[in-house]
C-alpha cells in the first residue's frame, strides 16, 4: 500500500474507504454515524458498554453515542452525579438500562466495588476515558498531585482493562477503548506527567490489541487532540480554531474500534499535525513547538505556580484533552 510511510499518515482513511474486517460495505469516517452501527456492533461489543468519566465532555458523548447511535446498555462511572448524561439518553433512546456507579477511581477499593456492581453486569466494551491533565510546570506540583494522576490515568485503566479483559476473551468477543492523547507522541512540556501517563496507556492498548485480538477481543488507543470540552475551557485557553468537538472524535473512535485499528487521531487537521511532527521535524524540534503552542494557547502555564482546574473535583474523572495540534 502506498502513501506516506509515517505511522500516522495524513492520508488517512477519513478521504480513502477500507475494506472492512466483516466484509460490509463503506467505512469511511466522514461522520456519517452508520457504518458501524446497528445490529453488528452489538454483536461484537454489546450488550453493556461500561464507561469511566461519563458525566461530561467526551465521556458524555462517548455514553450517548453507545446508547442511541449503537444500542448499547450502560455503565456509567464519575466522581459526580450523571444524572444530566442519563436524562439526554433517555429522552431519545427511553429503553437504554443504564446503571451509575458513582466514587473515585483513583481508590483501589473503589475500582472493586465497580467489579462487584457489575458482576452480573455483560459488559461488551469498556472505555477508559476518566483522566486529569494537571497542567502547569512540573516543578511546581506537589508529588502527591503527581501520582494521584497516575493512579488515575494508568493504575485504573489497568485494573479495569485487566478485570474486563479476561471476562471478554472468556466469551471470545469484545472491545477496550483506552484514552490516550497525542501529546503520547512525543515530550509535552506543561503537561509532562500527564503526557507520560497517555504514552503508557497507547502501548498498553496497542500491546493489548496484539495479545487479545486472537481472541476476538477490539482494542484500540484515541489519540484526541485538543478537544472542546468543559475541562478544557477551565482552563482558560485562548482561542484555536483547530479544537475539534466531542461528537466527531468519539464517532471516529467507535468507528476505529470496530475497524480493530491499533489506535485512532481522530480528525484531519490532527493526524495532518501529527503526520508533520513526525515526518518533518527533529524530534527536540518538535517538542520546542508544542511548548511554544501551550505558551501561546494557555499562557499561565509558563508563569503560575498554582495552575488547575478550578473544577478539579469534576476533572478529575473526566478526560479532557488539551494537546496542541
């Protein structure tokens, strides 16, 4: 096949349809929302997708899109109440079953409860979108912050990953989603620990989807770029143009999962960006630029000792993205 040999081409499959792993016909990702849906993504994924940071932003979009757009049954978990998520569900799709379990995943003891609550639960797809960025100058974080977001965006996804990962080889089918980012791709000065973290969940999805695939078992890494969410505008960014919304990544991402793609950058302008870092740029080069895109885009970062969500509390178990593109 030809094209650019970079992992990450810019010449993806948003312009270009594949030949689908089930034989069916398009599947293209302009966004069309049917290629993926319906009868057979239930059976490969159903009934119940089980997914981390549900209340807003993209896990919000990630519950809504499994119910009404590929009829799955849930189970929601945030450290807040998701009532608002559940009521938009049912007002479009009222026979959706939908199960929250409420706590911090942060809390071993916590992530049992989720294996208890759903023990007579079938959860075809997990999604592992809860994560916290914590941006702000290494330095200046205390080191408890520091593994509090490891134990968040690495420790959790593991254990879930794990737990449901055995029950799904068990029944020869199934599907993981874990939230990585691009800032995975390279260093990312501002957000360094949270950058490390997502590395470590795109090798383990990546790793996953090579061991488990045998199976019958999807994995698949999102690598989101910056992604307009509540989390995101906490932080005060100034405007980008390039920011994608919530519906599409998810879109692409159920798309790619479905597709057994290793990993998804959702979004053409992203995987362009992703493609010219990679290809054209030394790899100092373009770690200078993405330092220099955070400057410009949250300028406190480079000069606040206390730079966080002021929703900390909220963020905490949701995943929002902030990578510059």
């Amino acid at each position: 096949m030809g094209g650019c040999c970079c992992c990450f081409c810019c010449c993806d499959s948003n312009t270009n349809p594949r030949t689908r792993s089930d034989g069916g016909g398009c599947c293209c990702k302009s966004g069309c929302g049917g290629c993926y849906s319906g009868s057979k993504f239930v059976a490969q994924f159903g009934p119940c997708a089980l997914i981390t940071g549900a209340a807003m932003g993209l896990g919000a979009e990630f519950a809504f899109q499994c119910a009404v757009e590929r009829g799955l049954d849930l189970a929601l978990v945030d450290i807040v109440a998701m009532d608002e998520i559940v009521h938009r569900i049912h007002a479009t799709s009222p026979s959706t079953h939908v199960v929250t379990i409420q706590g911090d995943l942060t809390d071993v003891q916590f992530v049992q409860h989720i294996f208890e609550v759903t023990d007579t639960i079938d959860v075809g797809l997990l999604v592992c979108n809860a994560g916290v960025s914590n941006m702000g100058k290494f330095l200046d974080k205390e080191i408890s912050t520091h593994l509090r977001v490891v134990d968040l965006n690495t420790r959790s996804p593991l254990m879930l990953a794990h737990h449901f990962g055995r029950k799904m080889v068990g029944r020869g089918r199934g599907g993981i989603i874990l939230l990585s980012s691009c800032s995975a791709l390279r260093g990312a000065p501002f957000v360094a620990n949270y950058a490390a973290t997502k590395a470590y969940n795109m090798i383990l999805a990546e790793s996953l989807w090579g061991e488990l695939g045998p199976y019958g078992v999807h994995v698949t890494a999102c690598l989101p770029g910056e992604v307009s969410t509540p989390g995101l505008q906490a932080y005060n960014p100034r405007s980008n143009s390039h920011s994608s919304t919530p519906a599409p990544v998810v879109r692409e991402t159920l798309d790619g999962l479905y597709a057994h793609e290793t990993r998804v950058i959702p979004g053409g302008f992203t995987k362009f960006a992703m493609c010219f870092l990679g290809c054209c740029c030394s790899r100092g080069s373009a770690i200078n630029m993405v330092r220099s895109q955070m400057i410009a885009t949250y300028p406190a970062t480079s000069t606040s000792s206390t730079t966080s969500s002021p929703t900390t509390s909220t963020s905490l178990l949701n995943q929002e993205d902030i990578d510059p593109p």
